[in-house]
C-alpha cells in the first residue's frame, strides 16, 4: 500500500468556509480524504503560505517515508500581496529543501483565485494564473513531478479561494487519475 504526504493550505486541511468557526468539511469531502489507492496523511494547514524554513516537514518526511509528497501552496502568499514571481522563488526554496529527504515530490499549483468576497482586486486573479506557468517551469528545472489543478475544473465557494463541497470532489477526480499516471510508472 502507497502513502501518500500531502503538504497545503486550508484547501487541503479541507476547510469549509460557510462554517461559523472554521471548520472542516465533513469526513470524505475534502479531497484528501478522497485519494484512492493508499494511506494519505494530510499536512494541510489553514492560513499556511510557502515556509521559509522546510525542517519540520522534512523531519516528518523522514519519519514517514511517503511514496509521495505533493506540494500545493502559494495561494495565501497572493493574498498577503506576495507576486507570483516571489512565490515561485520562495517555492524553489521550499522545494530543494524536500528534495534533499531523497522522496519523490509533486508540486501542484493550486487553481486560480476567482472574484469573490476575498478576491476583489484582478491584479490577484491575474497572479494566481501566472503562479501555474512559474510552477511548471520551476518543477521542470528541478526534475519533479507537477500536476495543475487549474486544469480540473475546481469549484470556488462565494470568497474566491476555497473548494466547494463539489470543488473537493473534482479536484479528487484530478488528482486521483494523476496518480494513476504516476504510480503505473
């Protein structure tokens, strides 16, 4: 059996935005909980932007020995004002730190921001659509693994930035058939 380490933002803890407090969506919506095939252990983190610092992740990564890492973050780096560009280099950052645990990794950019009520200016939609040719280029030049979610038809709730319920299983739909890709191999 594959495990899988999934490393991301609130859109992978599996946040439900309509709930008062911030709570997650119910056990199998999100789309980590989605992933057939495996054991998945899910890093996301609310509010997480690109660490400066990898170590705590490459200890877990060590300790866990995943089959695979996937990546997806940047989203909260644009909506803190970071530019696309700047977020890729703190990603390369990120990046080679995780490559150094010799595990096999999958940066995945996340789908582009829409206008909703944390999206108001389209300078951010604008960035969030460069972040997926950055992030391709990046993981090109390191040799790793890249899948972008802007691809999969991911539904937004009303603010723009996270999953609907729907969006959760599409992005599930995604990445299981990519896993497929990478696990035949």
């Amino acid at each position: 059996m594959r495990t899988i380490l999934c490393i991301g933002d609130s859109n992978t803890w599996g946040y439900d935005p309509r709930s008062y407090f911030g709570s997650r969506y119910p056990d199998g919506v999100p789309w980590v909980d989605r992933l057939t095939g495996g054991e998945v252990i899910n890093c996301g983190m609310n509010g997480l932007s690109v660490p400066s610092d990898a170590g705590p992740f490459t200890d877990l990564i060590r300790s866990r020995s995943p089959d695979l890492v996937t990546v997806m973050l940047g989203t909260n780096d644009l909506l803190q004002g970071r530019k696309a560009g700047e977020t890729a280099d703190a990603m390369a950052s990120f990046l080679a730190a995780l490559r150094e645990t010799g595990f096999r990794v999958l940066l995945i950019a996340p789908p582009p921001l829409q206008p909703g009520e944390w999206v108001q200016r389209a300078e951010q939609i604008e960035e969030s659509r460069r972040l997926s040719a950055l992030y391709r280029g990046l993981a090109g030049r390191e040799g790793i693994l890249f899948a972008d979610a802007g691809e999969w038809n991911v539904e937004m709730t009303f603010d723009g930035v996270h999953f609907s319920a729907a969006g959760h299983a599409a992005f599930a739909e995604g990445m299981n058939a990519f896993l497929v890709q990478v696990f035949s191999c």
